[in-house]
C-alpha cells in the first residue's frame, strides 16, 4: 500500500471524517494483539478508535475459513444490533480511503491476555461473573439472523468439520493413533444436527475483553460460519483454552452447569452437559490438527518462526486431552 508516509497521510482524514472537521489525528499506534491482522489505535481531539487492516492493506485472508475484513464488519455491526458486546463498528474501509482492506471501531477498554485475567487478582470479580455473561453473549449470537449475511459465510457442521480435518491430517501422512482413534469415536458418536446457527468460531479467551467486572466485548469474529451452536460452548471448554486451569471447564475461569444456566434460559433451549461433550471432543481435534499444521508451516520453511515451531509441539497435549476424554466417554 506504499510508505508509511502514505498510510500516514491516508490515516489522517480518515480519523476527521469520521469525528468531525474539528478533530484531528494525534496519535497511531500498532498494537501486539491481532496475529493475522494488523490493529491500530488511533487517537486525537478527545476521540479513539481502533483500525483493524489486513496485512499491508491487502485482502488476503489468513485461511481459506477466514471470511474477511469487511463481512467481519458487517457480523459485528449484527451482532451489536442483538445485544452482543462488541466494539462499535464506525466505518468500513473503500478505495477512495487508500488504506486497502479493513475498518474502524470504537476502541474498548480491558484485557485479553488469559495469564492475568485468570490469576492476577484485579480480575477475581471477573472470573466469578463470565460464565453466566459468556452464556448470554453466546446466547445472543445465536440469535443473530442468518437471512442476510454475507455470502463468504457458510455452513460448516460437526461432520463436515471431521471430514475437513481428516484430510488435512492424512495430507501429512504421519498416523497418530490418538487422532486416529477420536476420528473414528466422533463419527460412530456423532450427534443428530441442530438447525444452524451464526457460530463465532473461535470464542475462548484471547479474543474476549476482559475488565474487573467480567465480559466488556467480544472480538475477533473471522472465523464465524453457520453451524451448530454447541460447538461455540465447547470451544472454550477445550482444555488447551483453560491456560493451565484445568479444573475450570469453562475458559480455565468457571463451570460449564453455570455457562449452560444462562445460556439456556435466554436462548430457550435445553442444552445439559453430556450434550456439550462430543463437540469438546471434536474442538480438541481440531487443535490437535491445527498444530500439526503450524509444525508443518515450520519444519516446510514456509513460517520458519519460533511461535509456529512452539505451537506445533503442542499437539502431544490434545492427544492427552483426548485420551483422557476417551475415557470419561467411557466411564
């Protein structure tokens, strides 16, 4: 997309159209957070925004699952419209922005790093509060009609993602029994489908904002699709998402009775434990073979970085994560 001078000078009458001619653009800063996008905080004149921009201004998406800048917007901006806490969306990029893809947000306040929001004691109140709030929020986005969605948003259930993970994890062809065996318990145990539903994708910890009062918005919304709404409350369930808080199924910070306790009386349906664990199951799967596939984008040379390398080993602790639900399915 050119210099820095050119984004820079591209930033500024962004920032005014969007607040008014008296503002004026004081600050823009790049933020850690945001692997596969680039996110700013913008400020000046009293205001402050977020920018979140494909790499570069480019729209080339992370993955072929990622569903792009500008329909992500137009997911949060329904989601706002349910009752889900999200950051305000206040303007979507256009060419004439010369800034590529992406858009604007207000810019909320909080924490998403897991490490503090499960033990420092700032967020003790926190902790206590986010089951139920993370069942209302899921709840919510349930709720959020499917009529009108983007195209780029499609149907993806338990068995097309077994059938989707398979493959990938046969491409490698380096048999795991663990992931062989959970392959073939998923399909023989796979329950009867629901009506689908928006499905965040990817609701754990790391992409909710966190104050010492409990949920302030959710965020990072790329991997949204229609699919069954259980597989939403199991993803934060799966163990590699507890951050080292085992004990604690829901997020490493609560338990799942309580999740499922708001989740039901505002969703209206009727959704008890054992109904969460096939689709645990099946999450746990997915991480597995999503480090497998971080190994292979290292060993490859294709991301030679530590993160990737790191990640990687990690597959051995869901196939011990599955194993061990392997036998309380047994039990």
């Amino acid at each position: 997309m050119g210099t820095i001078s050119d984004f820079e000078s591209a930033l500024r009458p962004l920032f005014t159209g969007i607040f008014g001619p008296s503002t004026v653009l004081e600050q823009h800063k790049r933020l850690s957070g945001g692997a596969s996008q680039e996110t700013w905080a913008l400020s000046g004149s009293g205001y402050e925004a977020i920018l979140r921009r494909a790499p570069g201004g480019t729209s080339a998406a992370r993955s072929s699952a990622a569903i792009g800048l500008p329909a992500e917007a137009v997911l949060i901006a329904a989601a706002e419209a349910t009752g889900v806490p999200v950051p305000k969306v206040l303007h979507v990029l256009q060419n004439k922005d010369n800034l590529g893809d992406g858009f604007v947000m207000s810019r909320v306040h909080g924490e998403t790093i897991a490490r503090p929001i499960l033990r420092d004691e700032t967020f003790a109140t926190a902790r206590a509060a986010l089951p139920a709030q993370c069942g209302e929020a899921l709840a919510a986005i349930h709720a959020i009609p499917t009529e009108d969605l983007p195209d780029v948003i499609t149907v993806s259930g338990g068995l097309d993602q077994i059938a989707q993970y398979e493959e990938i994890y046969r491409s490698f062809d380096v048999p795991r029994p663990v992931l062989e065996l959970a392959l073939q318990w998923l399909k023989a145990n796979a329950p009867k489908p629901l009506k689908p539903v928006l499905v965040h994708g990817d609701f754990r910890l790391g992409n909710l904002m966190v104050d010492e009062n409990g949920l302030v918005a959710v965020l990072d919304w790329e991997l949204a699709h229609l699919g069954d709404p259980r597989e939403d409350i199991a993803w934060i369930c799966v163990n590699s998402w507890r951050f080292g808080q085992s004990q604690n199924r829901v997020g490493g910070f609560g338990q799942l009775e309580n999740l499922l306790a708001a989740y039901n009386q505002a969703s209206g349906q009727a959704f008890t434990i054992k109904d969460i664990d096939w689709w645990e199951m099946l999450g746990t799967l997915k991480w597995g073979v999503m480090c497998m596939i971080m190994y292979e984008a290292f060993r490859s040379g294709a991301d030679p970085s530590v993160e990737r390398a790191a990640i990687g080993r990690r597959v051995s602790e869901t196939e011990i994560d599955l194993i061990n639900l392997l036998e309380a399915a047994h039990a």
